[in-house]
C-alpha cells in the first residue's frame, strides 16, 4: 500500500462525514429560508411581533395581562408606572383565545412570577379561533416549550397541521414570490420594538358609530363554552398554586355588546372562586368618552382611553393586591424614563400625522 493510499475504513470515515457536512448545509440553507420567508410584521399589523417582543424585555413585571385585544389596547403600562410605580407586562394577542391565554401564562411563569395576573375575560365569548392568522400571530413567535406544543394543539383549526408549526417553512413557502425588504432586514436583525411593554398605542380618534357595528341577533343560550370554562379553572387553579392575585377585567369597549347573561355568569365564577372582578362598563368615573376616546368607532380605546383606564385602575391593583411603587428603584426609574420618552414621542408622532390627514385631536396640546 503507497503512502496516499487510505485505507478502507478511513475512506468510509471521509465519507461519512461529507454526507454529514452536505446535511448539516442544507439545513442551515432551510433554516435561512425560513427565516427569510416567516412574515416580520413590521407594516401595519403589528400585533404579530408581540409574543416575540417580551423575550427582550428584561425587567421583572409585578402585573401580567393578558387576553386578546381588548388587554394590549386598553391599558397603558407606561402610565402604570409614571403614576404609580407599577411595572407590568401585557401578553396579549389579536383574538387570543382563553386556552391560549392559559399557555401564555403558563409560560410565563418560566420566566418570572408575578404578584398579580389580569384576565380581560371577553374572549370567553370566543369558542375557537376564527383565522389561522391569529393563531399564527400568537405561536410563531413564541419559544418552543411544551407550553407552545400543547398551546397549538388545544387552539389550531382543523386544516392546520402541526408541522406547519414545527416546520414553518412547510407553511410560508409561497411567500417566495412576496417577500419585501423588511424580510431581507429583519430575517436575522432584530426588528424594531413596537408596543410599549405590550401594549398598542393608538393616538387617532374616531367617535363612536352606533351605525357602523351588524347587529347582533338574540342567541338561545349564552352559555360559555365547556372548553373555556375549562380553561379559565385552569387560569384561577395557576395563579392561586403560585400564590398570584387573579384579576378579571371587562373592558369598556361598545362592540361586541357585553350581554347581561355574560355577566352574570363572569359574577357567578368570580364569587366562586374568591376573585376580583372589574367590568369597567360599570364604572362612569373612569370618564371614557366615546366620542373621544376610540380610534376605531368603538371597538378599541386610543391612547387617550387607555390612560383614562390606567389611571383609573392603578389605585385597586396598589390597594387589593399590594403591588408596590418601585419608582424608588433607581435602575427600573432610568428604564422606564427612557421607554416614556419613547412613548410620548410617538404619541407626539401620531398626533401630528393624523391631524395632517385630517383627524383632529383635542389632546394635542394637554398635558
């Protein structure tokens, strides 16, 4: 045998590891598709970056909301914290559904422990998804777990496979032929941070329109769904093994209308089970205007509603529930110094592109 002569095992060695080397190529080759093709929602419908936004936020939180969109647009956890030293995190989602909410703060508990957890309980009125959109907006993002695994599967429609899930790629392939310059961007930058510990600021006004909601015909039953209640035992049974302050919140939006038969059986579950329940609809002193206060005819407050709310309801989490003022904690002031510099500078943004498009906003010059 000549010196370059390899010797049998060593040639099936060498071939091994090329085999090896190509798989481990292509791979990475699938992983950068992927990571090209999954959408980066840095346009308009930004509530896709949500889940994802608070992996980067690396503060303890005292308050976690959560819920679907009446959570991440109604309350305001930079004036949670200017007014009263609160520090909070919403862990909302377009259309999340209470199962998913379950997942979100199951795990979130991996993460931090919080004093207290705010459930805005509209979506018990929500039996199952209706897009695959707002799944896909809630799991995405979200880090792989057996919190997200089990999320999927108790929340996806029947034409979504788990796969698609696992393998993103499988799902957003036909995007090739969309893509944009923020999928080149953002496919391994970090994309820009767009709601404020969560929550989506709105500055335009668009008075409430009656006239603009179908109208609602009258159902046989009212009943919340087994599946939801079920899973808001779930919520009640989490918080109370780790010692946390369940809050149930209706917000104080005008569509979909919060029928008494809904109330009385969010009453009946909060009496129950010894929880504090707050139906803001209830509550004049609040102040919401509806003529002022919603961006969207009255589906959702703006920012000017949502500070309203926050004023209003950080006085009962400090006294029911002992969150304290930390606006003595020197590093999380400076934190939250520049987060409110950022808020009222877009805020500021805001104002002034909508009044250039027409909107008028009385706020503007308020303190």
């Amino acid at each position: 045998m000549t010196e370059n002569t390899k010797a049998p095992g060593d040639q099936a060695g060498s071939g091994k590891l090329r085999i090896i080397i190509k798989l481990l190529i292509f791979a990475a080759l699938l992983f950068l598709l992927q990571r090209l093709l999954m959408p980066k929602y840095t346009g308009t419908v930004i509530e896709g970056n949500f889940t994802e936004e608070y992996y980067r936020d690396d503060t303890a939180h005292d308050l976690i909301v959560i819920g679907n969109c009446e959570s991440y647009e109604n309350i305001s956890p930079m004036v949670l914290f200017e007014d009263f030293g609160i520090t909070s995190y919403i862990r909302g989602n377009a259309n999340q559904l209470i199962p998913q909410s379950y997942y979100i703060l199951k795990e979130t508990l991996r993460y931090e422990t919080p004093k207290a957890v705010l459930l805005n309980i509209q979506a018990m009125t929500v039996a199952e998804q209706s897009t695959e959109e707002y799944n896909r907006m809630v799991f995405d993002s979200m880090r792989w777990s057996e919190e997200k695994l089990e999320g999927i599967k108790a929340s996806r429609l029947s034409d979504e496979k788990l796969i698609e899930y696992i393998f993103p790629i499988l799902r957003y392939k036909g995007r090739i032929t969309e893509l944009s310059s923020a999928d080149f961007r953002y496919a391994f930058l970090p994309r820009p941070i767009q709601s404020y510990n969560g929550y989506y600021l709105r500055a335009d006004i668009r008075p409430y329109d009656p006239e603009a909601f179908p109208y609602e015909r009258r159902r046989e039953d009212y009943s919340f769904s087994e599946k939801n209640v079920d899973y808001l035992n779930r919520i009640a049974d989490l918080c109370e093994e780790n010692g946390i302050e369940l809050v149930l919140m209706k917000a104080p939006s005008a569509y979909p209308v919060w029928v008494d038969p809904y109330e009385e059986q969010i009453e009946a579950f909060a009496e129950e089970r010894g929880l504090l329940y707050l139906n803001t609809l209830e509550h004049e002193e609040i102040g919401i205007d509806l003529s002022t206060d919603t961006y969207d005819g009255g589906l959702h407050l703006n920012v000017y509603g949502a500070e309203k709310v926050s004023r209003w309801l950080g006085p009962i989490l400090s006294e029911e529930c002992g969150l304290p003022d930390h606006r003595d904690d020197e590093e999380l002031s400076r934190i939250y110094a520049e987060k409110l510099a950022a808020y009222e500078a877009e805020k500021e943004s805001q104002e002034l592109e909508f009044e250039e498009l027409g909107y008028i906003s009385k706020y503007r010059n308020e303190g």
